[in-house]
C-alpha cells in the first residue's frame, strides 16, 4: 500500500475514533436526559424527534450548496456544530424550548455528516477491498463505543456524571471529542491535497436505477426511529431502567459489534449483496415482531416487568442495534449499481433526506399510538412494513461483479 494512502486511512481512523466517542458520551443519552431532566411522556418523546430529525430532512440541500467546498471541509463544519449544539447543552440546563433548539444544532451537524462519512470511507478505500474497509470502519466504530460505554457507564454508576447535576458533563466531553475529530479532518483534508478542491454543485439526483435502494432507505427510515427511539423507551417508561443499564446494552451491542461488523463485511465481498439484503430483511422482521409480543405482554400484565421477560427485552435491544449497523449492505448495494461515482454523495444524502421525513412522521404517529392504543401495535406495524425489504431482496439482481468506480 502506498505510503500517501495508508497515512491517509489512519487520519480517518483517527476521524472515526473522535467521532464514535463524542457519539458514545451524548446520542445514546438522549432518552434518558429527556426523561430525567424535562419528565416527558410517550407523546412527547415522539414530538422531540421532530427537531431532531428535521436536519437530516435538509441535509441534502446544505451538501448541495455547501459541495463547491468538498466532502472533507463540510465534513469538518459539521463536527464543529455539533460541538456547540453539545457544549450549550452541557453547561446549562435550558428551557424545554431553548432545549430543543440547541438539540436541532448538534443534530445538523451528526446529520450533516453521516452521506459524508460513508462517501469519504468508500474514497479513501482500495478498490477492490471496498467491503472489507468498510467493515473495519464499522468494527472501529463499535470498538471506540464500546470503550466510551464502559466510562460512561462507570461515571454515571458511581455519580461522577449526572443528568440532575449544574453542568452536564458527559455532553461536555462529548463536545471536546468533537472539536477532537475537527482537528483529525483538517489533517485529512491537508493528506489527500484537497485543501483548495472546488466541485460544482451538488444536483438532486433521482434516478429509476436507484428505485430499489430509495425504498429500502425509506423503510429503514421508520425501522430507525422505532430502534432509536420507541425500543428504548420499553425499557426506560415501561420497564423503568435508568441510564447505566442503557449504557451498559449499549457497550454489549458495541463489543459484539467489534467482530460483527469486520465479519460482515467480509460476508458482503463473499456472499454478495442480495443474500446479505435477505438477511437484513429478516433480521429486522424477526425483531420487530418479539419486541410487539414483549410490549404485549408487559401492557396486558401477562408479562411480570422483571425478570426473564426483561431480559429478553434487553436481548432485543442489543439485536437491534446489531441490525441496524447492517446499513452497510445498503450502501455497498448503491455503490455496485451507481451509474457514475459523482452519484455516491448525492444520492447518499437524498435517501437520508427520505428516511428523516419518514422519520419525523413515524416519532409523531408513533409518540401518539403509543400512549393512545399501546407500543405493541408500533412494533407490529413496523414489522410488517419490513417485508418490504423482504420484497426488494427478491427484486433486485445480483451485482456480484461489482464494477468499482473511484
């Protein structure tokens, strides 16, 4: 490997490492920050995901206008917002309103650099080891996650951290990594010689060739609110679990995901992209489901909230966080049939701006559902609506020769 490119792989594996701990001592804490600190319900949960998920809904347009800079420099803009939205959030305890303002810029910025994160790892990857890179970009994630969830755990465990404290340090810190990963981008962007890059402008991109991954980005789309948002809510109002259990799924969810997510991608350059969409679809139907019989039972009385039943519940939670890293299938998927390299980006960013106005939808529909007929009846929705990946698993062909273009 030449020098140039392997400097400029550890520059964003350093990327990666800011990032996912910023991402581990703030986005898996939102819940309980919202629980703890602002009392909220079921319906107002949902609500919350309105601000929260309206900046992946504009993503598309601030990559569009923002493109002539290239994917690095938004990349480093990105990070820096949402450092700031962390920061405010961390040294003052705001108004509910205020809140969710400052809530909606750190999200930009997590929003705003997710199309870019996939579209510089598959840039900075070997041609022919496209999977294989992206599986290490993802087991690198899951690792620094699991570290950031074994501090985080401890500190909130023996009062170090706390939701009810002045200052919100767990935010604070996650800041700093942040501004961390600003530092590592700016390296990346001088290591690949693109400090004076322009490009034109981004154009919306909507091709009947993509038809397929728009659906599959769409669906997702409701899948990842249900995972984000109402599957910890189970454990948080229904179960009552604090934030050191949550934290403490999520470092088993990130220690497994260390070895699935390598594995995977060595499974996406074996076996295909359509057989590993097989096992997406199903992984998300079989989940869905379990999760609807468990929130029955626990809604109905028939199953006691301790014991066997929250563990399994637990189990859910950590299979679903599991799945929902198997987005990698998709992206590899649009990689494969991309007629031209210069649709990666775009195309990326408009499927986000899909799955994120589904995603609004779903948090208000679901937030009333919930406390209207019961949380069960999301999961079965859900699971339903998953035999739609089911159904494009089938449809598409089988792009086993995938013809790369850098």
């Amino acid at each position: 490997m030449p020098a140039k490119r392997r400097n400029e792989l550890y520059l964003f594996f350093a990327v990666i490492v800011a990032v996912n701990l910023a991402l581990g001592f703030s986005d898996g804490l939102f819940s309980n920050y919202f629980k703890d600190v602002y009392q909220i319900d079921g319906f107002h949960r949902g609500l919350i995901e309105l601000p929260r998920e309206m900046p992946g809904v504009i993503t598309f347009f601030l990559v569009s206008a923002l493109s002539f800079l290239g994917d690095i420099t938004i990349a480093i803009f990105a990070q820096a917002i949402a450092a700031v939205g962390l920061m405010v959030l961390g040294f003052v305890t705001p108004s509910f309103g205020v809140m969710l303002v400052f809530l909606f810029i750190n999200s930009l910025g997590v929003h705003l650099y997710m199309p870019l994160r996939d579209s510089i790892g598959m840039s900075l990857a070997e041609p022919d080891q496209i999977g294989k890179r992206m599986g290490q970009f993802g087991g690198l994630s899951f690792a620094v996650l699991t570290v950031a969830g074994l501090a985080v755990f401890f500190l909130f465990r023996f009062g170090v951290f706390s939701f009810t404290s002045d200052i919100k340090w767990t935010f604070v810190v996650a800041a700093v990594f942040y501004l961390l990963a600003v530092v590592m981008m700016v390296l990346l962007k001088l290591e690949t010689g693109q400090i004076r890059t322009k490009r034109e402008k981004i154009k919306l991109i909507f091709r009947k060739e993509y038809k397929y991954y728009y659906l599959l980005a769409i669906v997702f789309g409701v899948q990842k609110q249900v995972m984000l948002v109402f599957g910890p809510w189970v454990l948080i109002e229904t179960l009552g679990q604090r934030v050191d259990v949550i934290v403490l799924l999520g470092i088993i969810a990130s220690t497994l995901g260390m070895f699935f997510m390598p594995q995977l991608g060595k499974w996406i350059d074996r076996f295909g992209v359509k057989k590993l969409l097989y096992a997406d679809a199903l992984s998300f139907i079989l989940v869905y489901l379990c999760y609807g019989v468990l929130s029955h039972g626990f809604n109905s009385g028939v199953l006691a909230k301790v014991g066997i039943p929250v563990l399994l519940t637990c189990a859910l939670f950590v299979i679903d966080r599991l799945s929902s890293q198997m987005g990698i299938i998709r992206t590899i998927y649009l990689k494969s049939i991309a007629r031209d390299n210069s649709d990666m980006t775009p195309t990326l960013s408009l499927a986000m701006m899909m799955d994120h106005i589904v995603s609004i939808i779903v948090g208000i529909t679901g937030g009333i559902a919930w406390v209207t007929f019961g949380s069960h009846y999301i999961f079965y929705a859900v699971a339903a609506l998953s035999l739609v990946n089911l159904a494009v698993a089938i449809l598409v062909k089988d792009p086993r020769k995938m013809e790369v273009r850098l």
